[in-house]
C-alpha cells in the first residue's frame, strides 16, 4: 500500500471491546497485510503486519515480552513480543491462564433490578406441581439402552401411523422418545460413596425428563433385568404407583414379560390414545414470566460468540431474571480460565466455592486420562478465532449476564426446588454440572427442569432437544444467511451496526416469551428431537 492510498476508519474492519484496557482488536472480516486502520479517538495510524482472518486478533499497542495480552480488559495469554499490527496466534503469544483462588477472590454479588412495565407472560401448561410447561408432550422413556428399540418405534408409529394427530390432539405436541445408552454395565454405588455414579444419575434424569413440566404423560420401557429396571425406579421414587411421584399419568411396559420386541410395541401402541387423551386436556392458561428456568448454550462458538450472541443472550437472561425467573448455565469445563469473575457474582461463599470444586473435577478428570483443559478448543473454534481456551471461556460467560449466581447443580439437579426438599430456589443463575459437550449439556440442562435453551452458535449447528425448544442464535450475519433455516435470531446485527447489543437482547427476550407461548423454533420445524445421556463415574454427578 502506497503513501497515497485511503486509510480506513479501525472500527470499519475491527471490533475494541475495552478500549481503555484491550491490546487486541478483533477483525470482522480479512484484513490484508499492509492495510492501514486510522484509530479515531486515540489519533493512531495502526499498519497490519500479516493477514488478519475474520474473527482473529491483531495488536493495537505495543505489549512487551512476557505481558498480558488482554481482551475484554482480561488476560487470555502472554505476549512474544507484540507490535501494533501483529497477528495474535500461537506464533506471537503464548496461551496462559490467569488463575484467582477462592482465598482470594472478592464477591461482588449484584442486586436484582427491578422489572421496569407490565410484568411480562405466556401462555402455558400448569403442571400439578405448580409448575408450568410451554409444550405439551407424551414421553416413551426406555430406562435403559435395551429397551432403546422398542421406546423408538412407539413414538415414531404413533406420529407416523396413528393414534397420534394434531387435529385429533390439538394440545399436544406429539409423542416422542428418549433412546439413549445407558442404565445397564454402570456399577451400583456403594454404600461409601458420597459421589452418585451413573447408576443414580441415570435414574435421576430420566426421571426428571417424566416429571419435566413439558411432559403430559409418559410411558415408561424395561427389558426386565437391567440395573435401572422399573423396580430400580420405585426403590428410588420410593412411591407407588410411579404417576403418584410424578404428578401426571405414568403407563409402564416390560419386554421380557410381555413376550419380546413386537409384542411391546403393540401394547404400547395399545396405550398411547389413553396418554394422548389425559395429555390433551390440559391447554394452554395465561403464567407469568417467573415461571421460567432458561438454559444458556454455545456451540460450534466463534470470536464473535463473546462480542454479539452470547452477551446479548446475557442481556435476555438479566431480563428474565428481573421478571422473576431463573437462567441456568452448563458446560463446566469452558468455564476455565474465567471462573473467578463468575464466581464473584456468587451469593455467598459456598456458592463460590462449589463453583470451584467443579472446575477442579473437571481439571482431575482431564488429568487422569492424561489431558489438560487447555485444550479445549476445538479445530472449528481455533478457525472461528478462538485462539485457547481462556478467550472462549470469557466470550461462553457472557451467556450468564450479570445477574447473581445462586447455586451450582449437580448433573440431575432441579432448578425449581433444593436437593431433598420442596424450598423452592430463588430467581437468578445457576451453574449446571455438565461437560461441554452440546448433545450432553442440553439434555442436561432441560432435565434441570428449563423449558426452553437459548443456543449461540458461531460456526453453526441444528441441534435441538427431545421435549424442549431451543432458539438458535447465531453470531454473524455470514452464518444467519446460508443457514437461515436453523437460525431463529441474528446476532451479526450487532456487528452490522443495525442493532444495539441492549435492543438485541430485548429481542431474544421477546423471542423466549414466543416460543414459551407456542411460536415453534426452527430446530423444532427441522424435527430435532436429540437426547443423550452422561455416563462418567467419578464426577459430582
């Protein structure tokens, strides 16, 4: 580039998030080498030294050998010496953490701001529990991988050849199942143990799938001789009949005792019009906000991730937290790196602490199989930007907002009430034990009880759930136009400068309060319906 070439405006091609405390900047799209960026506000001329890829970061300072390379005003990694223009990859830094002890952190609990208009509702589903459902399904659960078959065919005949039909069944969603591979080769937890295995935790998210306020009424699977059998589930209900335990209409079937496969997909079918028909007379009443429990995911995450979709899905779940709800987010491992800034949002210093004890597990687990969460990113995250694991953990946050963290949940935990007891929780966030794995952590966290997940991807991904809607959200404009048909909103407008990161945010507020009132997602048009279970022994499950 020549002496007599336009310069170009830095914020035209990049993104500053803390001017005053960032050494990086963040490209929106290819930045050639020899480009000039004019720094407006800080009267600078900044010459890129070597292409900059969309999504990754150059230096706009000097930083010395050594230093901290800061984004967000946080330090993600250590400087080899970086000039104004450099390229930041693994050539100019060096990956770090920046690791803050419970001994040494501060809380700085936020207060709860008051919902300023109407409170916000929706229509839904009123459970007798006192819950409330925003869709309306009949559930065929196999408590265990040999039952999977069977579970399968009943739902997909049932939609497929009859009884099920919309027409027929206006309230009710449909009939679907959760096969899954586990709850059977899983040892019986010892009298000792004080950590459940993936014995307990395989009959608890089962069961909080049944007793999930989006589900009617269920049929419920055996072979007849696996360990999480149904008489494993009366022993763990400790009530009889089961639909008694879980506040709705509960059918079973076991394979071996009805005489093999064809047999119990006949009798199952036999039994579905009786679940359709208690199902269908519940219909959709007026529920305030408050009845609410979101879960907050990433997938497929990119540089932009931390920038648009995730911060403004922040700002939706401060939203919802002011009208009285509860936003719940997972995957532990990506929490690394930054964990000392969520925890000081903490209530208390248990809270804190637990946050904590689940980073460590997770830093064990890794480790006994040899491994470190440093390296987490994945090969699409490293090509979206995300250069290790401490930047992708301090864009994955921004998924909490600001909101008090209340609690940390054991995979299988339950927003609405406290472990052993029917205390209801108080509204704000919560962490959720699960790993960071998308096809794990979101039948995670809508068996924590959330009836809807919010979903910010970067790279894309058309992932939905088995009885929850998930609202896809996309980070840039480039990914909402060729994948349009599983994007619900477009965080790129953020970026595009046809949208305010805070107007966003009330957007997908108002997109959450749709689909809880029935407007179906795209996941859901697409027929998503995935679930999987978490089979690790030796974790807080």
């Amino acid at each position: 580039m020549t002496e007599t070439e336009d310069r170009t405006s830095l914020h035209d091609l990049a993104v500053i998030v803390a001017p005053e405390r960032d050494n990086v900047a963040v490209a929106k799209q290819l930045i050639s080498s020899g480009t000039i960026l004019v720094w407006e506000e800080k009267d600078l001329e900044i010459t890129i030294r070597a292409d900059v890829p969309t999504g990754h970061r150059f230096a706009i300072r000097s930083v010395l050998e050594g230093e901290w390379v800061r984004q967000y005003g946080q330090p993600f990694a250590r400087s080899k010496g970086l000039k104004p223009g450099d390229r930041v990859d693994d050539t100019t830094v060096e990956s770090d953490i920046l690791e803050v002890g419970p001994s040494e952190l501060t809380l700085r609990t936020p207060t709860i701001p008051d919902w300023e208009g109407p409170q916000p509702s929706l229509e839904g589903f009123h459970r007798a529990d006192g819950n409330v459902g925003i869709r309306n399904w009949v559930l065929v659960v196999p408590v265990s991988m040999c039952a999977a078959h069977e579970a399968s065919q009943i739902a997909l005949r049932a939609e497929m050849q009859g009884p099920y039909s919309r027409e027929t069944y206006p309230n009710v969603d449909g009939v679907v199942a959760l096969p899954h591979d586990g709850g059977c080769g899983c040892p019986y937890p010892r009298a000792e143990e004080t950590v459940p295995g993936a014995f307990v935790a395989t009959l608890r998210i089962l069961g909080q799938h049944i007793r999930h306020p989006n589900v009617g009424a269920a049929l419920m699977i055996e072979l007849g001789c696996e360990k999480t059998s149904l008489a494993a589930f009366d022993s763990y209900s400790g009530k009889q009949p089961l639909s008694e335990f879980f506040g709705k209409p509960v059918h079973r079937l076991s394979i071996q005792a009805c005489g093999g496969t064809q047999a119990t997909i006949e009798k199952g079918l036999a039994l579905i019009p009786e679940l359709l028909e208690a199902a269908n007379a519940t219909t959709r009443q007026p529920a305030p906000a408050s009845a609410l429990a979101l879960g907050l995911e990433c997938g497929g995450s990119d540089a932009f991730s931390g920038l648009t979709a995730n911060p403004a899905l922040g700002h939706a779940s401060d939203l919802l937290v002011s009208a009285g709800g509860r936003s719940v987010i997972a995957e532990v491992p990506e929490f690394f790196g930054a964990a000392h800034l969520f925890a000081e949002r903490a209530v208390d210093r248990e809270t804190a602490r637990a946050i904590y004890t689940l980073i460590d597990e997770f830093k064990d687990y890794a480790g006994r199989s040899g491994h470190t969460l440093l390296e987490n990113p994945s090969p699409g995250n490293k090509a979206g930007g995300l250069l290790n694991i401490a930047i992708k953990s301090l864009g994955a946050m921004a998924k909490s907002g600001t909101a008090p963290v209340q609690g940390a949940l054991p995979y299988g935990g339950w927003v609405w009430s406290q472990e052993h007891s029917e205390e209801p929780r108080p509204p704000g966030v919560y962490l959720l034990n699960t790993p960071g794995y998308d096809q794990l952590s979101v039948p995670g966290l809508v068996g924590a009880g959330c009836q809807v997940v919010c979903f910010t991807t970067g790279r894309g991904t058309g992932i939905g759930n088995a009885i929850a809607p998930v609202i896809k959200i996309s980070t840039n404009s480039a990914l909402y136009q060729r994948m349009t048909g599983d994007i619900d909103v477009n965080a790129g407008r953020i970026l595009d400068n046809e949208r305010t990161l805070p107007a966003l945010g009330r957007d997908i507020f108002d997109e959450i309060m749709a689909v809880a009132s029935g407007k179906r997602t795209r996941a859901e048009i697409n027929g998503h319906r995935e679930f999987a279970l978490w089979n690790v022994e030796g974790l807080w499950l």
